[in-house]
C-alpha cells in the first residue's frame, strides 16, 4: 500500500524516558477500498471475460523514535498489512499469513544525513517513479495480467537485508545489499536450512527533487546471480528517469531494463512464469506521464508505457505490450478519491495469444 502516496495523522502517540534516552512511539493506519471493472478479449477466445471486482487493502504502522543512551538518533517500525488475499477466492492463492508482516520492517541509525538502515521494504527502492502520476499506470496493470513491473531485480529491496543511504541536495544516495533474494526473513536461526534457494542480491541508486528546483531524477541498478545453473543467465536491472514540475503542469518519462528476473511471478497464480527460468530474456519499459493540478485537491494525469520483450523467449511471444492510462484524483484531507480509465493491447505477451481490453477503477483511501 505505501507504494501511493499517503497523508498519516497519529492515532496515538506515547512519549517513553529512560534515562538520557527519549523516545516517541506513534500508531498510524489506511485503508483503500477499490471497485474495478475490466473488459479482456484473447486472440485465442479462451480468456475472453468481463468482470468486476470490489477490493480491499488496509495496513497498521507502529513507528518509533529518539536517541540511544549515547547520543545517536534512531527510528524503528513495522506494519501490519490486510490485503484481501487468501488462499482461495482473493487476488492470489497463496496464504494469507505470508503477506501480513514483510511490509516496512525497519531500524535505523541516523548520523545526520547518512543512515545505516536494516529490515523488510524500507529502503530506498528502483521503482520510486519520476513520471507524474496519479495512479501508477504499472501497478494498475497488474490486476489485467501484465507481465511489466516497476520491481526491478526481483524485488531486492523488498528482500531482508541492509544497507545505507545519504541525503544531499534534496537527493537520497542508496546502497542496499540482501543475503537472501526475495527472503523475507525466518523468524530464528534455526529456520536456516529450509530458507529460499537464492543467491544474494544488492541494489544501488540515486532518487530525489533537486533542492530548489522542480527537477525530479532516478537511478537504480541491481544484480543477483542465478540460483541454479540452468537458469538462463544473472539476475540484471537497471532503472532511470527524469520529471519536472512546471507548477501546474508536470512532464516525466524513464527507462526500465530488467533481464532474466526468474523470480518474477505471475499476478494471477502466484507462481514463477512459464519460459522465466530456462530462456534468457530481457524486459525494456519506456514509460511517459504528463499530470496537471486543477487546483490544491485535485489533479488529473495520462501516461503511457510500451513493454518489448528480448532474448532466447522472444520467439515465444506475440508482441509488445502497451498501455494507456488516464486518472483523476481529489483530496478530501484524511479522505481521498481518484479514478482511472485504463486501455490496454497485447497483455502478458509472454504466451504465443494475446488480449486487449479496458479496465476502469474507483478508488477511496482513508488516512488515520
């Protein structure tokens, strides 16, 4: 859920001493409640559909705050994430215990503008968009099959691990190195020997507003070597852009390249992709938005984004994919509300058929 941006109020907040040591514990919550309707037509007519859906996501923060005996500042929290799946009847099949608790698991130690961090999906990550948005027009993809992600690398930074990041300037410098590719974390020691076969990872980057301006820049890279010698090659990424801010209006357009990403899987089943072990292949994204401010609650976008697919699994496919997205959005204060209408052709391209279609969505969130 933190993927959107979200405006959080305290619904409580503590002040604890201990000695010289003073910290300060706040309990923040959201939810989002979704209606979608999406129309799919597959040249092979097998998965010709119309469908709606209501869907739901909320999530509980606990965040805390202050300095150790020795001075240093710190900042630790975890969330608690609901996202209406289930292993049956929700959005994917596996078990719903495993999504609840690897969202923003963090401790930091601050030394001024440098931060060594360590934890679950907090550090700074390669799909912070410089492309204006309402709605990420990626992340809506998903719900119609698409095989383009804005996670590069098999999702590193959403792995447990460490790493260290340096603001400057208004840009946030990032380094951050997983053990374990796409290891949430076992609960002790001696869950070791049943953790996930994958070798580790590390993500590199830069992302941020240039101090004083309305020029917006990414950069990430990330690399993890295949787990098994008969994948089709290392675990390649890299992800840039650049976004400006006119004052009402905003421009912005990146570049995703993400090669051999065996991890990735399926939005529908949750399972590893047919062709994404074996095959070499190799993701490239091209992704443009243009937003303006209507007034100070609203604001309306349209973006677009084109997938084409390389390697040894190219033959296997029937085309690139290609989207089109416009949203609008409105804020309420702790309520917000946006809509978006979304045209798209030749999803999940990663199969010889391929569909087109429409998908529309109305989306409330709720700030506390």
């Amino acid at each position: 859920m933190k993927k959107q941006l979200l405006i959080t109020t305290a619904l409580v907040s503590a002040v604890v001493g201990s000695g010289d040591a003073i910290a300060q514990t706040t309990v923040t919550g959201n939810m989002e409640l979704t209606y979608a309707a999406k129309s799919i037509k597959d040249t092979s007519a097998a998965n010709t559909n119309s469908r709606r859906h209501f869907l739901r996501e909320t999530q509980i923060n606990v965040q805390n705050k202050g300095k150790l005996n020795n001075g240093i500042d710190y900042a630790a929290g975890f969330a608690l994430e609901f996202d209406g799946r289930g292993s049956s009847g929700g959005r994917q099949t596996y078990a719903i215990d495993n999504s609840i608790s690897n969202e923003n698991v963090y401790l930091d130690l601050i030394f001024g503008n440098t931060t060594l961090t360590m934890g679950v999906d907090h550090a700074p990550r390669g799909y912070a968009s410089a492309v204006p948005q309402v709605y990420s027009s990626i992340d809506l993809a998903a719900a119609t099959g698409s095989a383009t992600s804005f996670v590069i690398g098999g999702g590193v930074v959403e792995s447990a691990g460490f790493g260290v990041n340096h603001k400057f300037m208004g840009l946030t410098a990032s380094a951050y190195y997983a053990p374990t590719l796409a290891s949430t974390g076992g609960e002790s020691i001696n869950t070791l020997t049943s953790d996930i076969n994958e070798n580790s990872a590390y993500e590199l980057g830069i992302a941020g507003t240039l101090a004083n301006t309305g020029l917006t820049v990414k950069a990430f890279t990330s690399n993890s070597k295949k787990k098994q010698a008969d994948m089709g090659g290392d675990i390649e990424s890299i992800t840039y852009g650049v976004g400006y801010n006119f004052g009402k209006f905003a421009i912005g357009a990146e570049f995703i390249e993400d090669k051999n990403n065996h991890s990735r899987a399926n939005v529908a089943t949750g399972t590893v992709i047919a062709g994404y072990s074996t095959h070499t292949r190799t993701e490239r994204t091209k992704y443009y938005g243009v937003s303006y401010n209507i007034d100070k609650n609203s604001s309306v976008s349209l973006n677009q984004f084109k997938t084409e697919l390389g390697g040894s699994i190219k033959a296997a496919t029937n085309g690139d994919e290609k989207y089109t997205t416009l949203s609008y959005g409105y804020n309420f204060g702790p309520v917000g509300l946006s809509v978006s209408l979304q045209k798209f052709e030749n999803t999940n391209y990663v199969t010889a058929s391929s569909a087109s279609g429409d998908m529309g969505i109305v989306r409330v969130t709720a700030n506390f």
